[in-house]
C-alpha cells in the first residue's frame, strides 16, 4: 500500500478477548466509545474512509474547505499538499468557485488557494486582511506592507548594475504601493523587499555576463508581463467577488427587515400604527422642510451672485446705496417664479443670468413703490392734496423707532434699522414660509420696511423750527430752506458741552435772532 494512502487506514486492533462474532466485537467496541455532544468529532471517521470516496468529497469541497482540512493533521496535510497526488484535487476544486482565473504558473495550486482565500497577513498571520496583493502573491496588513517593503532610493541601486541600455529598474519589478507619508495627506511608493532582493542577487551574479545579462532582463520582462496580466484578472474577480457579497448582505438585511416586520405585526402593529405614521409623518415633514430651506437658501446665495456682479459695474456710490437690495428683489413676484420652483428644477447662474437685463426696470420700480409709501405716510399726517410734493418739503423727516433717528428721502433707503427690524414674522416657523424663512437666513440684509418709521414727533420738531424760520411748513421746501443758508443746532442739558460747541451755539441762536427781528 502507498505510503501517503496507508496513512488513512490504521491498522484495525485484534478483537477482544472471549469475543467471536463481529456482531459481539462491534458491541463490545461501541460500550467503550465516549459520546459526544452535538457534531463533535463528526468527521473523526474521515481518515478511515476508502480513498476514492475522500477524493470524490474533496473534488466538490470549495478551495477553502480543502485549505482548512490540510490544516487539521499531518495526514491531511501531507496528502493534500503533495504536487503529484493532489494537484487535480486542488483544480476541481478551484473549478467550484465561479470565475475564478486559473492558477498563474509562478504560484502552486495550493499557494494560490491560500492567497485567494485564506484571510491571514502572510508576514504575521493577523487575521481578517483583505488586502490582497497580486502581482507580488501575498497579502499584508498595514504593519507589514512598511516592514517588509522597501522605498525608490533601494530600488535605484541596481540601476546602474544591469548596463542595459533602454531599460528602467521599474521594468523589472512588478509594480509598488501606496503608502501614507511622514506628512498629512503625502503618499509615497513602496516596492516588494523580497523582489528587490531577488534582482539584486542576479544582476550581481550576472555582473561580468553582459549576453547573460540581458537575457535575464528580458525573460524578467516577460514574466513580469505575465503576472501583471493574471493579477488583473483576479483583481476584477475580487471586484466581483466584493460585490457579490455586497449584494448578499443587502439581500440578508431584507431579508431579516421583513422577518422584524412580520413579528412587529404578529405582537401587535396594529394597535400602535396610527401614533408611530402619525410621528413619522411628522419627522418627514419636518425634514423636507428643512431640504427645502436649505434649497432655497443656495438658490438665494446665486441670485446674489447675478446681482452683486450688476451692482460692481460702474463702481459703488452714494447712488448705489439708495438702491435695492438682493433680497428686496428677490421678493418681487416675477423673480420668485423663478426661485420658488419645485426642488427636482435646476437652478443655476444660466438659468438666473436674464434676470440682469431686467434689473434696471426691477430697481426702478421698486424705487417708486417706496417714494409712493413713504408719501403716503406724510399725507396720512399732513392731509395734503399735493401728494407729489410732500417729501420735497422742509419738514418731511422719518424717525426710526429703533435707533431714533431722524431721516429725509432719499437718505431713509440707506438707514439699515428697517433691514433688520422691518419683518415681524422672523425665523417663527409656524408663519414664515420656506421662502421667507430662506430670505431672513441667507446672509443677505432682509427686504426694505418701512414699518420701523414714524412721522408724528419728525413733523412736529420740523414744523417749529421752520415757523421760527419765517417759513410756512406747509409749502417751505428743502431746496428753499438750504439756500437760505440758516444754520439752527439743537442743545440738550443733559449732554456735556465744550468750548467749540458753546461758540457755535452761541452763533446759531444769534442768528435765530435775527430771522424773528
């Protein structure tokens, strides 16, 4: 009997003793068998079984089962790694694993089973490494592809050694890693140990052969072409194989979800459904709302862009400030069309970019709208009928209930109170919609008001000063009372005055003087 088969038959022991039949010898056998729970020892008998029927069993197990089963005993192991016995095993067994590429001639049946599938660090046997390098056959975990790796500068030391002209110690190797560097965010490349080793060693054997020498580098050249070749192959398999598994895993998790979700129903779904929809709902409502704003808001900041690069030519003036903001255009009808869209439409720079031809008449517009509110505002007060005048009136001023200070047009356009106090709605979610709750949040200054101001205690102050003046408040115009000249100044007891003040105080009531007289 072979060596290699005898090792799976043991010789079987004589009988017991007083014992004649087989029938009695396999009772009194099996009283002294210890029994073993659950699937213990299930395959102790496998050694004992015929030889054809083990290679029948191994030809259908997959190339892991077999790497396992070489790892059990020495048997196994002898048996299973012998070239000349086992290698067909090892090929119907590779045919199991679906596109699989076949075995590279630089590797061994089982070497390449083990590089395939045996999650083991080839340099310390750490386990769950998944990084498989094939060009180089091996895998490595992170500690060892440093420690058994080397950088350029080692490569570049047989480069002057082969003397071979047209050809790069590159050429010669397989192919390199990236590693991390020294520095935040550097890579660097790393080259095999073993493979610089090996090249160094030949071409230092080969140093005095020139013909010799050349002739390594190019069976070199064309093994490398080769490698790189099958280690593509397998790296799509790998691929595949990741996603393969990716997909199952996906598969598993439905799989599991739906079990959840029949049990859920089984212990009582039903009875907590309508709060748990009802909660749901609302967490989805509020998220979408949220995605909405936030939609807006980018929307927003584009428009800003088209606006802002109107505005920066001709250069900022005086003018520029009277003018309306971003988010005072934006409001008006025609461009919240094309902003308040539904979130699945575009919109970007191209599609906001025709809007710039219409800024002119937008502004111009919304220049009138204010002239015609804040004119409103006087002719409540003043029960004018010459509407079109009243802002052209010495008297007419605006106080900001915020800050308190007293503005004329067009001057009150540039005051930044009814920027920031003018709307009462704010960030209340309850009454902002989106879209104002994008225009009150995207870093622009909020839309013009002029519900801050208030012309009750403006036009009283301004009417006595006019009267002391010599001038009719009710038709005294600005123009009339600049070129007039008079200069009046406003002094409070409270405030602390000083040397300069006192003279110009002291002039203007002199002056006031001389108008009564």
């Amino acid at each position: 009997m072979p060596r290699n088969i005898a090792k799976f038959y043991p010789e079987v022991p004589p009988p017991p003793e007083g014992v004649t039949s087989a029938k009695k010898a396999v009772a009194a056998s099996s009283t002294k068998t210890r029994t073993v729970r659950g699937k213990r020892g299930g395959l102790k008998v496998m050694p004992t079984m015929p030889l054809d029927i083990l290679l029948e069993i191994f030809s259908h197990l997959h190339p892991r089962d077999l790497l396992s089963l070489a790892r059990t005993n020495k048997p196994f192991r002898d048996f299973l790694m012998s070239r000349a016995s086992s290698s067909s095993l090892w090929r119907a067994s590779r045919r199991n694993v679906e596109g699989l590429p076949d075995c590279p001639p630089h590797l061994s049946e089982p070497a390449y089973a083990n590089l395939a599938f045996s999650p083991y660090c080839h340099g310390c046997d750490k386990t769950n490494i998944h990084s498989i390098i094939w060009e180089w056959g091996v895998r490595y975990c992170n500690t060892c592809k440093k420690r058994l790796c080397t950088e350029y500068f080692n490569v570049m030391r047989f480069r002057n050694k082969t003397q071979v002209e047209g050809v790069t110690p590159l050429e010669l190797l397989t192919t390199g890693i990236l590693a991390p560097g020294r520095d935040y965010g550097s890579m660097y490349q790393l080259y095999h140990t073993a493979e610089v080793l090996e090249i160094n060693e030949a071409v230092d054997r080969l140093s005095e052969d020139m013909e010799g020498l050349r002739e390594y580098v190019e069976n070199r050249k064309n093994r490398i072409k080769v490698i790189r070749e099958h280690a593509a192959l397998c790296a799509r398999w790998q691929a595949q194989k990741v996603a393969s598994r990716a997909t199952e895993l996906e598969r598993v998790r439905k799989a599991r979800l739906n079990a959840i979700v029949a049990r859920l129903r089984d212990m009582g779904w039903l009875k907590i459904r309508d709060k748990l929809v009802a909660v749901m709902q609302t967490t989805q409502s509020r998220r979408l709302l949220n995605e909405r704003r936030e939609l807006l808001k980018a929307r927003l900041r584009l428009f800003g862009i088209v606006v802002n690069r109107f505005y920066a030519s001709p250069r900022r003036t005086e003018e520029t400030e009277l003018q309306p903001g971003v988010t005072d255009i934006a409001v008006m009808p025609e461009v919240r069309r094309l902003l308040d869209v539904p979130s699945d439409i575009a919109v970007t720079l191209e599609t906001l970019e025709p809007l710039r031809d219409e800024l002119p008449t937008l502004i111009q517009r919304w220049q009138t709208e204010i002239r015609e509110g804040l004119t409103q505002m006087l002719s409540q007060k003043l029960g004018n009928t010459h509407s079109s005048r009243l802002l052209d009136l010495a008297i007419s001023y605006f106080e900001c209930r915020v800050c308190k200070w007293a503005f004329r047009y067009p001057e009150v356009l540039a005051h930044r109170c009814p920027r920031s106090h003018g709307n009462s709605y704010g960030y209340d979610d309850t009454i902002a919609t989106a879209f104002e709750w994008a225009i009150h949040s995207n870093g622009h200054p909020e839309p013009w008001s002029s519900t801050v101001f208030t012309v009750d205690h403006a036009l009283e102050f301004s009417s006595i000063i006019v009267r002391v003046c010599g001038k009719d408040p009710d038709h005294a115009t600005r123009q009339e009372m600049d070129a007039w000249g008079l200069r009046l100044c406003y002094v409070r007891k409270s405030h602390p005055l000083n040397l300069f003040t006192e003279v110009e105080n002291a002039t203007d009531l002199a002056r006031v003087a001389q108008a009564q007289t």
